[in-house]
C-alpha cells in the first residue's frame, strides 16, 4: 500500500478540525485532514445555532442550589440531561466538576477564555474572505430575550458579569426588541443584544468553503477511520483509501460524529409517525401537542432510537478501547481495557490471561449493549406488543 509522510495529521473535518489544519498550514506545516466521509462537514450538526459565540467566555458551572439540582436530577432542566443508570460510572467527574465549580475558578477560566474568543470573529472573518464564503457570515451578533421579570433578572445579571471580562452587552426593553426583531413573540417583554458575534445560516457550507481554501493551499483531505491510527517510529501513521499516512504529530478533532445520524433517525420516524392515522384522528379529537407526542409519537419513535443508541455506546466501548490500546487515550494509572491490553502484550507469553480477559470482558460487553438494544426494541415497541 502507498505511504507518505506530512509534518501532521488532522483526524476530524468538522469546524475544529478544517480550522486546526488550516492554522497548521499557515505556520508552514504540512498538513493531511483525514474524515470518515468524504467531503468535510460531512456530519456537522443540525442543532448547530452557526453562531461565533465572542461573548461564551464564562463555563457553565454546576449548580448549587438546592431547587436547580433537583430540577437537574430528575430531567426537568434542559442545560443537562441525565442517565441515572450512568451514575456510578460518572460520580468522579460529576464530583470534581462540582468542586471545581466556583466564582474564583469561574473568573479565572473567563480571563483565558477572553482573548481567545475575542479574536475569533476576527479570524472567521479572514478565513471567509480568503476562501470565498464571506456572504455566509453576518455581522450582528444575537439576542437573549425574556418573557418574565424573573428572566430579565437572570439575563440582566448575566450580562452585568460579562462586562468585567469585556462582553458589551445592550439591554433592550419592549421597543428597542420589536425595533432589532419586528416578528418577535408577543410574550417577549425584552432582551439582551450581544452585537459583536457573527452568524451563518448554512455552517456545513461555511466548513466546506474553509476545507477547499485547505485543498488550494496544497492540504490533503483523505478518506480514512480514525480507529486505524497506530503507533509508527516516533510518530504515528492512520490508513486512508490512498494509502497511509504518517506523520510527527496528530491533532484528534473528532466531535460528537454520530449526533446528527441519530437525529435524522428520530426525524424521520417523526415524520412518518405524524401522518399516521391514530395521530391525524388525534388532532382532530382537539388533543394537544404535548399529550400527541407523550401518548402516540414518543413510544412508536423509541424502537429505532433504543437501537441505535445501544449500538452507538457499543461504538463508543470500542473506540475508546482501541485508542487507549494504541497510546492516545486514558494515560495509566487510569484502568482502560485498551490500556490493560497493551500494557499486558509484553508479558502475553507467561501470563495471557493479562490480555485475554479485558478483550473477553470488552467483546461480551458491546455483544451484550447490542442483544439489550434488540431486547429493549421488542419490548418497548408497541408495534411488536402481542395482544390479548
């Protein structure tokens, strides 16, 4: 198989991923972006708001009230949502987020943060008018708008905090709202204007504009998995469908890839599941949204969904074991099957069962995620329900 070799290797083509090898580039690197897919953005989120946030400069810290956690723990708070089957696994770190959780450390991160994001529209900028794409961005920055005296309080508040940090947020009352926002909600009785952010309306076009200008600058974009990635020499080497590729240093940008495929699962079941009879005859009846999407659209979507998420942590199992078994994952002393496996292959000879277990315990576990799944679909699907 063909090889050769760059100065670093770029595993991801999202936002992170084009912007990290083009800032290579530009230090005079030379540079190959490896993707599952093959064009870059291939899987950039529709959740994405497309919005460059030069106002994000504060962490959202866990909260400490007695109210908020409760809300948090049982679901009812939409910053976070919770697996309680997940919560031995994740104490730890839900404890040193906790800890770490204060005005000081609060205030210290958004001192770093500051100049980095400031600079960030700056850059975007640059970056769109050199590539071609500078009808994608818009100057204008956004606006949190509020509906109750409680949330103008809260977002009144928020914006005073960010002004030590050199945020210039503008306080808008009824009328300056419906001046910037003609077609806004009756119910809002005003906002808070962040003018300095930029916004796009198509971020995969916005990515694939950067990743060509990459291409002209002379980058590679290959079509490769991020699980090939090995150890090679005193670098590191992945395959692609040109061949392999080694290099010095590797930069991993790889997001949350499977997010956008599930919510086109759960899309298209929606779709479907709407023009379904029992729905339509729903509606008619007078029954509202919330009791439609509880009572006839939520337990005809979990089937597919169950599926799909049991194999996705089944996925996530395996990554995450494999790049700790090549050395770019939990660093020992942290215990990781991949880990585990490499640190026991120079003792494979006299002691195999260093090995042979964590594979065996990894093997039935994404065997036993994928057999759950299929269990919890005939379960729970109504469609597969036998009736008396």
């Amino acid at each position: 198989m063909p090889s050769h070799a760059v100065d670093a290797i770029v595993l991801g083509a999202g936002i992170v991923g084009v912007s990290a090898a083009l800032a290579l580039q530009a230090r005079g690197r030379t540079v190959a972006l490896v993707d599952r897919l093959p064009e870059a953005a291939g899987e950039t989120s529709f959740g994405n708001s497309g919005i460059v946030q030069t106002e994000g400069v504060l962490p959202y810290l866990f909260p400490r009230a007695v109210g908020e956690v409760a809300r948090a723990a049982v679901n009812r708070d939409p910053r976070a949502h919770m697996r309680h089957g997940a919560l031995p696994a994740i104490a730890p770190s839900i404890w040193r987020y906790f800890r770490a959780s204060t005005p000081t450390r609060k205030a210290a991160t958004g001192q770093v943060m500051a100049p980095l994001l400031f600079a960030a529209a700056a850059e975007h900028l640059k970056l769109a008018r050199d590539s071609g794409a500078s009808g994608l961005l818009r100057a204008g920055g956004w606006i949190k708008a509020y509906r109750s005296p409680r949330g103008q309080e809260a977002a009144h508040a928020e914006a005073e905090e960010l002004k030590a940090f050199g945020v210039k947020p503008k306080l808008l009352d009824r009328a300056g709202l419906t001046e910037l926002e003609p077609h806004v909600g009756e119910k809002a009785i005003g906002g808070v204007h962040y003018a300095e952010p930029l916004s796009t309306s198509d971020p995969a076009k916005l990515i694939q504009s950067y990743a060509a200008l990459f291409v002209e600058r002379g980058g590679r974009i290959e079509r490769g998995d991020a699980l090939s990635l090995e150890p090679s020499g005193a670098g590191w080497m992945v395959t692609t469908d040109a061949g392999r590729v080694s290099a010095r240093d590797v930069i991993i940008a790889l997001g949350v890839v499977y997010t956008p495929r599930t919510a086109r699962i759960v899309r298209s079941s929606v779709i479907v599941l709407r023009e379904m009879e029992y729905v339509q005859a729903a509606i008619a009846s007078g029954a509202g949204h919330f009791r439609i999407l509880r009572r006839h659209i939520l337990p005809n979507a979990m089937a597919p969904l169950i599926v799909q998420l049991s194999f996705l942590f089944a996925v996530a199992v395996l990554t995450e074991a494999t790049l700790s078994f090549l050395g770019v994952g939990a660093v020992p002393p942290t215990p990781t099957w991949g880990n585990i496996m490499a640190e026991g292959r120079q003792y494979i000879s006299d002691a195999p069962w260093i090995v042979a277990i964590p594979g065996a315990a990894l093997m039935l576990t994404v065997l036993g995620l994928n057999l759950l799944g299929d269990g919890l679909r005939d379960v729970l699907d109504p469609r597969l329900r036998i009736q008396p």
